[in-house]
C-alpha cells in the first residue's frame, strides 16, 4: 500500500476542497500470484455497490465515493446553483473511463433507469448519469412546502441511470436535533 495525492497536489487540492473527498488515496497493488482479498468501508451506516464503466461516465454527490479500479479517471465537476441549494453542494465528483468504482449510501441503494421527469427528496441522490440534468422545486406549494418540513426536492430529466439511497444524513439530524438538550 502507499499513499498519495488524490490525482496530484492540485487536482487533490480540487477534489478536497470542492467534491468532498479525501486530499489522499490509498493505493493497494498485489505483488503476489495469489489472489488477495481487500475490504472497503465508509463512514455512513448503509450499502456499498460497484458501478462498471465502459468508456462512460457517473457523477457522485459528495462522500459517496470510495474507491475505483485502475483505468477511471476522477475529476471535480461544477453542479451549479441548484444542486447547492437543494443541499447537494457546488461540485460533484465525475468518474470516466473502464473499470469499477464502488461507492456508498447511507442506508440502502436503489438504481433507477429514468426516461423522464422523476422528483427525488433532496439527500437522497447518489449518483447520476451526466445527461441528466438537475433542478430544484419547492416540495408542494410555499405554504405546504415550509409546514410540511419537506422544503425543496431535486427535478431531474432526460433518460439514464440514477442511484438513490434509502436515508438521508439531515433527515436523521432533523429526527435528533429535539430529542438532544444541551
């Protein structure tokens, strides 16, 4: 194993700082003739699945990136506006290239093929094809959107593979936020 940049200084520097991953990777060779075995782990309570690509693309929200096989090249990507106030962040995490990359949910992972329009609560995208493309909207109206806690959801569009998780890390903050007292 040895560790380093994330893609070099700079490009590491761009990921830390805007795709929120690690400055660092680690990288595993096997140096034997026997097959080895290698576990993966992330900070969240829930999935990890593989995505194979070959020779196309998949965006990461933030922190659902966890590994890759050699062959994928990783770059930070501006999401824009929207994904930053439907609570996504500014940039998203763009892998390409062939080979595996596995990434992680908190709780489960579903995959999706959309062909339209499909509405998805904010928190809950993982990753997503780039042709698709990203909006916000308020949940009902002003008034039922405020009262009824959900606020602001993601319109997506246009035909691909998205992949959703089954909890979102501010719904459980917002379940705990009353119970704890200071």
């Amino acid at each position: 194993m040895r560790t380093e940049f994330s893609g070099g200084l700079i490009p590491g520097l761009l990921k830390k700082f805007f795709g929120g991953e690690s400055l660092f990777v680690n990288v595993f060779t096997n140096q034997t003739q026997a097959p080895l075995k290698l576990t993966l782990t992330q900070s969240t309570i829930g999935d990890i699945d593989r995505i194979d690509l070959n020779n196309n693309e998949i965006c990461f929200q933030p922190g659902a990136y966890i590994a890759h096989t050699p062959g994928i090249k990783m770059a930070v990507q501006w999401a824009g506006f929207a994904s930053f106030l439907a609570g996504e962040g500014l940039f998203k995490l763009r892998l390409s290239g062939k080979g595996r990359v596995f990434f992680g949910a908190y709780g489960g992972i579903t995959k999706k093929r959309i062909s339209s329009e499909f509405i998805v609560d904010s928190g809950h995208l993982v990753a997503y094809e780039p042709q698709i493309k990203m909006r916000i909207k308020l949940a009902g109206g002003f008034f039922g959107s405020v009262t009824s806690g959900e606020g602001i959801v993601n319109k997506l569009s246009g035909q691909g593979e998205i992949y959703l998780q089954s909890r979102s890390v501010d719904g459980l903050v917002r379940y705990l936020r009353p119970k704890l007292r200071w």
